[in-house]
C-alpha cells in the first residue's frame, strides 16, 4: 500500500471534532470533509455497490464506478485507523 496521505489542519477554538460537510482553505476551492467515521461507512457501501454493479458496459458508468473505487482506496489508505499510527 502507499503511504499515507494526511493533510493536518489546526482548528484553534474548536470543539476537537470538524463536522462532515463543506470546507475551504483561504482562497481555494471548496472541497468536502468527510468525517472518519463516516468515510468507512462510505468506503464499504463503496465497495459493496462496485461489487454488485461488477464491469459495465456504459462508459460512463464504469468511469464512475472507477472513481468510486479510488475514493474507497484512498479511504482505506489513508483514513482507517491502524495500530501503527499517523506517520
């Protein structure tokens, strides 16, 4: 597997636990937080749907399904908690 991806970020004054939702950096684009808890839920109903969907013949759908699979990797990677900790 690569190595782990974790972008820290400070949250000076918060509650110590960032809510899944919306979130922007300065001036960049929005992007969309997901919550670790509710990343492996989504990482299994992922892998679940990809299974039962198997190859497609649409294009379209099979790009998507691709993309839901990288997702469902990243979280794996980079999100599940293992016992050898944040690097």
């Amino acid at each position: 597997m690569n190595k782990r991806l974790i972008t820290r970020v400070p949250f000076p004054g918060g509650s110590g636990q960032t809510p899944t939702g919306a979130m922007q950096f300065e001036g960049d684009w929005p992007g969309l937080f997901i919550r670790g808890d509710a990343a492996i839920d989504l990482m299994c109903k992922i892998r679940a749907l990809v299974e039962r969907l198997g190859k497609q013949e649409d294009p379209v759908v099979g790009l998507a399904l691709m993309r839901l699979q990288q997702i469902a990797d990243l979280i794996e990677r980079d999100v599940v908690v293992r016992r050898e900790g944040p690097t």
